[in-house]
C-alpha cells in the first residue's frame, strides 16, 4: 500500500504522467517500459515485467502523448469534418453522430470546424494536423490552400484528385412523382431563405422542377420563404390563388410552416392542398396531420463518409455509394 500511496501522490503532482514515471515505480529502465506500452515485437522481457509495468501504467493513470505518437507514427488519428455555415439540423447531426461512432470503432476521432467568413482565429487543421480533412461540399479554393498549405495530405473532395463521386439529390425528383401520381399536376416548389444553405435550396429547387417539367406537371408557384408566420401566410395565399394543389418543400421545417399556415387558413389538408417535406425529422410524424416527406439513410450516409475516411488514411478500398440507394417517400396524412 506505500508504494501504491507514494505513486498516487506523484503522479497528482504531475501534469501529465510519464514512462519515465512508470520505470521509476516499477523500478525498471525507461526504455523498457517504452518498449512494453508500444508493444516492441523482437524484446526479451519477461511476461512478469510487463504485466508489472502495465499494471503501474493503468494505476498512475498514464495517457500516450498524442503528438509525441503522432510525430513517431506521421498519423495524429484525426479526421477533420469541415462543415458549411450550414444550421446544425436533423439530418446533419445524425449524419455526424453515425460518422463520429464508425470512426472511433476504428481508432479514430472525428472533429468537426466551421470555418466563419473573416474568421480572425486560426483555422483549426493548423493544430491538429489531420490525418484526413473532409467536406460534405466542394472546399473553396482559399480552403484547400490553407489545407495544403499547413501539411494536410488527404482532402475530399479534391478538384484535384477525384476520390468519392457526389451523392445525387433523388429526394426532390421523388417529392414529385409522389404528388404527380396522386394526381396533382399544378404544383409549388417552396425553398428556404436562410442564406446559409442557399446552394443546396437552389439545387433541391432545380431538380424539382426538372423532374416536374419530366412529368407534365406545371410548377405554378416558385419561392423561397423563412421560417416565420409572415412570410408562410403569404406563400400559402399566392400559392392557392395560383391553383397550385401539391407543396413540395425544401425540408420538413419549410413543410412545417407551409402546414400550420394553410390549416390557420381554413384549408384542408390534403384534399385542397397536398404537401410533402423532405429529411422525414422525427416531428414529421408527430405533427397533426403528420406529415409525408423523403427519409434519408443518415445513419448509412453517415458511415459512408467515415469509410471514405478510413480507404484514405488505412488506403482500405472506397465503399460503395450505398446510402443513395435508401432513399424513399413515408407517406402520411398531409398526401
């Protein structure tokens, strides 16, 4: 129990504890107990010693120096999600969670950084060295610079070197057919406003309407609103006065407040005006009426990016796009 009690006591008096720490409790050299925590293949210790100099390192609470094994390896273990100004909504977290558990399975740590317009503090890849540096975008070029520029070797996507295909948008062209073969042929295609996702609004938008120009169906009505009552009261009225019968919404949060605005109206939901969202968010199907929309794999999209992570870092192969193909329409009551 003193030699225990002693080893508590120094090691509290430390910042961190050390295999130098570890030698002097166990009474052996420095490099030995180096070569029992990296597991040296090719040493003559006893099996009695590194049970000893284990059983001292878990007791003295040793952690391995990050960047002391980073620089030994050339691998800090860190996958670096650089994310858009985009809001933090359903289907990113659960994009973010599933990515963050595939990785730790293997070994790794997934930091995410949003990098701000005018920033004045360091971008966050200068310090952790990462060992592969990811984006659900293409990375403006001032990015990929700055990337390069502080030593990270893996970035995706790279216009450079072509690693992943982009994942299609399907869910708009299934938001329509869905409508269309309920009969609804004058529809509104209704986007947010929020600044932050404006190039994903723009695209979910165009391919609504090629897929409703595909179909025959007009698009009679064609906005952006914010989520407020304001702007969803108009929408609503210009989007009946323009006969429209089907919404199909950028996400659940836009279907959401076309929803509330039109039954406020007097409409009936969905035999005057049919509407589908987008991301099925677990409110869709709590709302009243509950709400029909597109469900993701976000669970499989989310393994997806850390197996690109991982055929990058390991040099493992790419995994199949696979989460493209789980994509479908719920259908609940507001179709």
């Amino acid at each position: 129990m003193g030699d225990e009690h002693r080893d508590s006591v120094e090691a509290s008096t430390k910042r961190r504890v050390t295999a130098a720490d570890i030698a002097r409790s166990v009474g052996v050299s420095r490099a030995t107990v180096g070569f029992v925590l990296n597991d040296t293949p090719g040493q003559t210790i006893s099996e009695a010693t590194k049970r000893r100099v284990l059983e001292a390192a878990n007791r003295l609470g040793y952690r391995p120096h990050t960047a002391a094994r980073a620089l030994a390896s050339g691998k800090s273990r860190i996958i670096l999600l650089v994310l858009p100004q985009w809001p933090l909504d359903f289907t990113l977290r659960r994009h973010i969670e599933e990515a963050t558990l595939a990785l730790d399975a293997a070994g790794y740590t997934l930091v995410t950084h949003t990098p701000l317009t005018d920033s004045r503090a360091r971008p966050l890849w200068e310090s952790l060295q990462p060992d592969v540096a990811m984006s659900l975008t293409p990375l403006p070029a001032e990015i990929i610079a700055s990337l390069r520029a502080a030593g990270v070797q893996h970035i995706v996507p790279d216009p450079e070197r072509v690693i992943v295909d982009e994942y299609p948008e399907q869910g708009p062209g299934l938001q329509v057919e869905h409508l269309t073969t309920r009969g609804h042929r004058r529809l509104a295609i209704i986007g947010s406003s929020d600044p932050r996702i404006s190039d994903l609004v723009t695209l979910r938008m165009q391919r609504a309407q090629d897929a409703a120009a595909a179909s025959g169906a007009e698009v009679v009505d064609l906005r952006c609103i914010g989520l407020d009552e304001d702007d969803a009261t108009h929408a609503v009225t210009a989007l009946r006065a323009a006969g429209a019968t089907g919404v199909v919404a950028y996400n659940d949060d836009v279907a959401f407040a076309i929803l509330t605005a039109a039954i406020r109206a007097g409409l009936r939901i969905p035999e005057e005006l049919a509407i589908i969202g987008h991301d099925d968010a677990p409110l869709a199907a709590l709302s009243m009426p509950r709400l029909s929309s597109v469900r993701l794999d976000v669970e499989g999209v989310g393994r997806y990016l850390a197996g690109v992570a991982l055929s990058i870092a390991e040099g493992s192969p790419v995994p199949d796009a696979e989460p493209t193909s789980h994509i479908e329409v719920i259908v609940r009551e507001t179709t």
